[in-house]
C-alpha cells in the first residue's frame, strides 16, 4: 500500500473508463460466443452466487434477466450446500457465480455442488486461473487488471458492463453498441472530482446515511453503502425506495442525510413518490440523476443520461458515489485504500 492515504483507489477508480473500453474491444466477441453456448441449453431459472460487491453486480444481473429476458432469477444462499449439505436438483439452472478474485471457497464450493447437480455453471471473475474458474463450465474473464485497494471499484462496474453483454447476447442481441457511450461518458463523470469533494464536506460527521433507489439503481443504492461503510465507517443503510416507505422512513429526519439514486426511465418514476415524502420530511436529500430531480433536492450529481438505456445507467450512477466515499474517507482523516479489519480477498465457507 502507498503512503499517501487513498492514492491507490483514486488511481483504480480513475481506470474505469479504459477498463469499459477493453471489455468492449476485446471482451464483447468472448463473451458473446460464451452465451451462445449457454442459450443452447435453455436453461429455465437462473441462481446468482456472489458475496460483498459482487453480490450487488448479481442484483442487477437478476434486474437484466427478469426484464430482458424474462428468466426467473434467484439470490442463492450458499450455506444451504456447504453448510447444511442440502442438494438441490439443479437440471437445466443456470447458475452465474460472480468473483473479483473466484478464491473464496464457499463460492467455489457451492459452484462445485451446483455442477455436480445438473446445473450450467458460468464463472465471472476478474482471475482465470482461480479456482472458481476451474471448476465452472464456463468462464467470463472482466479483464479490469489487478486491483489492489480494498474497497472493489473498476472490477464492480467492469462486471456490470460484462454482465450486461451477456444477457444481451444470451438473448440474441448485441448490446455492444448501445454500451458504446459509457467510456466517454464515465471518463467525464471521474472529471468532476472537485465538484464531489466539495459536497463530500456535507457528510464529513454523519453518523449514518440512508441510501434508497428502485428498479436497476437498486444495486447501485446497495453498493454506495457498501462503499461508504468499509471506507469511512459511517453506518449507511440501503433500501429499495418500496422497502423504506414499510417502516424505515421513521427513522429519517431533517439531519438524516438520504441519498437517492435517480434512474432516468421507469425506477425513476417508480422512485418519485418516495421522493416525494423524504421531501415532506424536510430530510437533507442528495440526489444522483436527471438536472430536474437533482434541482429539487438539497444537493446532488447530475448524471448525463440522455440517449443512455436505464438499464446501462448503473454502470455511471454508481462512479460519483465511489467518488463520494473516497472524498468522504479522506475528509475523516481515513486510509480508503486500507479499511481496518479487511482483507482483499474474503475467504468465507
């Protein structure tokens, strides 16, 4: 690790871009004959095994699935097999396990399991030669290069855009050339480092955030969290906007600080009730999304989404919020490359 506190994140996160342009120039045709293969079995439910970050990229390829394609998905639990033993009949189930590193071994056990059960397997890692790679049927490689700051940020975007071009391609489609616009746009998002730090002094003392979207910015509200609580230890509490408005919304005041994550498109509108009340409640609102939505918040990031489909803007939501921890981090006097207690790669069983 370096010596200047975060140097390591803010360089990885500053790749981003270049790591979309690779998946898109090298990765597209890979994983495109990967899905090929798999539509061919015509799997009939999907499973979803991750841990941590990876397990917010699951989220969203279920959201891809369910709405694309129209594939039931599910979150596996993963102590079922390697824990209780159970043995599930997996014929026909495709199951995707997703790893930055594919070394943890109750996602290479459960994987095992789930091979060994009947299911088509497909590992999506940031490693090869892992040895979750080795024991699925199937492979996509996120080609995001070596990460070492703890806090996972271009191997989390790197698998949604992977993600994203597999299931477009699983159903016949080409979502290359819709993904087209991310570098760019992503490369102009990373530029406006100042303008994060400056809203990164809001939240230097929160003692906890809440942080709510709906449909495809879900897994994004859940990985802003993420980020937030292993890089500046502040508690940050994530719900679908459906979710908080079921009791949570009590605990919200005029110095709670909420973020929403705006998706331009139908979870956005899906959101706008929730809006709605967290204004009613005089809470201090940060908003990630459209100028409109963003005008009529406390504060927040306008995200350039025009000619984006919803479903590709989690890929840009999510880089101003990696961007607001890091700030957030540094502003306490916090090492985000080194979070206390963490290790990069999690070995769970």
């Amino acid at each position: 690790m370096s010596d200047r506190p975060g140097v390591i994140m803010s360089a990885e996160m500053s790749e981003q871009p270049e790591v979309l342009r690779r998946i898109l120039r090298r990765g597209a045709g890979p994983i495109a004959a990967v899905a090929a293969e798999i539509a061919a079995r015509k799997p009939r439910f999907v499973l979803l095994t991750a841990r941590g970050t990876s397990d917010n990229a699951a989220l969203y390829a279920k959201y891809l699935l369910e709405i694309r394609l129209g594939l039931p998905c599910g979150l596996a639990s993963m102590s079922t097999t390697t824990a209780y033993g159970a043995k599930p009949d997996l014929t026909d189930v495709l199951v995707i396990t997703i790893s930055q590193s594919g070394g943890s071994p109750d996602l290479v056990a459960s994987t095992k399991a789930a091979r060994e059960a009947g299911a088509v397997t497909l590992a999506v890692t940031n490693n090869p030669d892992s040895g979750l790679a080795a024991v699925s049927e199937h492979h996509i490689d996120i080609l995001a290069g070596p990460e070492r700051a703890l806090p996972a940020t271009k191997t989390y975007t790197a698998s949604l855009l992977a993600l994203y071009l597999f299931v477009e391609a699983l159903g016949g489609g080409d979502g290359a050339a819709a993904a087209a616009v991310l570098p760019d746009l992503a490369d102009g998002i990373l530029g406006r480092r100042a303008e994060v730090a400056g809203l990164a002094s809001r939240y230097r003392f929160a003692e906890r955030m809440v942080i709510t979207s709906r449909g495809y910015g879900y897994p994004t509200a859940k990985e802003a969290a993420l980020k937030l609580m292993e890089t500046s230890y502040i508690p940050a509490l994530s719900y679908s906007g459906a979710d908080l408005l079921h009791g949570p919304l009590a605990m919200v005041d005029n110095i709670s600080p909420v973020i929403a994550v705006v998706t331009d498109g139908r979870g956005g509108k899906a959101l706008q009730p929730v809006l709605d009340r967290l204004r009613g409640r005089g809470a201090d609102l940060f908003v990630v999304g459209p100028q409109a939505q963003v005008e009529a918040a406390s504060a927040g990031f306008v995200l350039p989404t025009a000619g984006v489909a919803e479903e590709l803007q989690p890929v840009l939501e999510i880089l101003p919020l990696q961007m607001l921890a890091y700030e957030v981090t540094i502003a306490r006097g916090q090492d985000p490359d080194a979070p206390r207690a963490l290790a990069k790669i999690t070995e769970t069983s």
